[in-house]
C-alpha cells in the first residue's frame, strides 16, 4: 500500500490501533497526524528506505559487505519508524479511555486517510483499494 498508493505504513497501523481502542479518527485528526509525522518520515525515514533499496540492486564491491550494509540501514530505518509511531502516540487523540475495540470504526479510519490522501485516484480500481483495507482489518480483529 505504500508503494502502490502513497500511503503512509504508521498512519495505516495508528488507523487500526485507534479502531482497536475504540477510537473514531476525523479528517482533522488525520492532517494533524500526517503532519506531525512529516519531518521525520521526509528526512529520516525515506531517505534510508532509498538507500536500503539502491543497495539491494548493487552488485559491485564485496556481497557480504554490501548486505551488512543494508541491514544496519534497514535498522535505522525501523528505528526512524519507531520515533514516528511514538509521535503519532503523544499527539493523537486516543485517550488514556479505552472503548470497544471495533472493526468498523477502524475501517473508517482507514476510509478517513486514504481519501484525505487522495489515494482512490492513484488506485486501478477503488473495489480493489476497498478489498486491501477490508484484509488489513479482518487481520487485525
């Protein structure tokens, strides 16, 4: 989804995360959210993805070195990531409060972000796009 759509892999899990506590996301809360998330996933995030990814195709210099290489970059990756989800933990609008966890509700949230990022339009198909979300939440509920 990220790849195929522009869609942003914390947001998705925080979508899911906030359904499962029983908490409904607005288009607000998702520009804020993308917003706080912005600068690292710009200057630390992709970036390194860029990186790990050129250097996964190289073939000069010695293997070994090479895949040594990728996988500290690809954990430096997860850890940028990891900086983002707790970002997106400190500013979001999931209270200390638990609610029903609810599959629809996280479905929506889903919804919620992928039309503020306009990724209907990217997608061959909206059924297709539609189906991807339904398998992220039946995975997760």
């Amino acid at each position: 989804m990220q790849d195929s759509f522009g869609l942003n892999v914390n947001l998705l899990l925080y979508c899911l995360w906030a359904g499962a506590r029983g908490t409904s996301l607005t288009a607000g809360n998702m520009i804020d959210l993308r917003e706080v998330q912005k600068p690292w996933e710009d200057n630390v995030v992709k970036p390194l993805r860029a990186v790990r990814r050129w250097l996964k195709g190289q073939s000069s210099g010695p293997p070994e070195s090479r895949e040594a290489l990728r996988q500290s970059v690809l954990a430096q990756e997860i850890e940028g990531e990891a900086v983002i989800q707790w970002q997106l933990w400190k500013a979001g609008p999931v209270s200390g409060e638990e609610g029903a966890p609810s599959a629809e509700m996280a479905l929506g949230n889903l919804r919620t972000y992928v039309a503020l990022q306009g990724a209907q339009e990217v997608a061959g198909s909206e059924q297709e796009l539609e189906d991807l979300l339904s398998q992220l939440v039946r995975a997760t509920f």
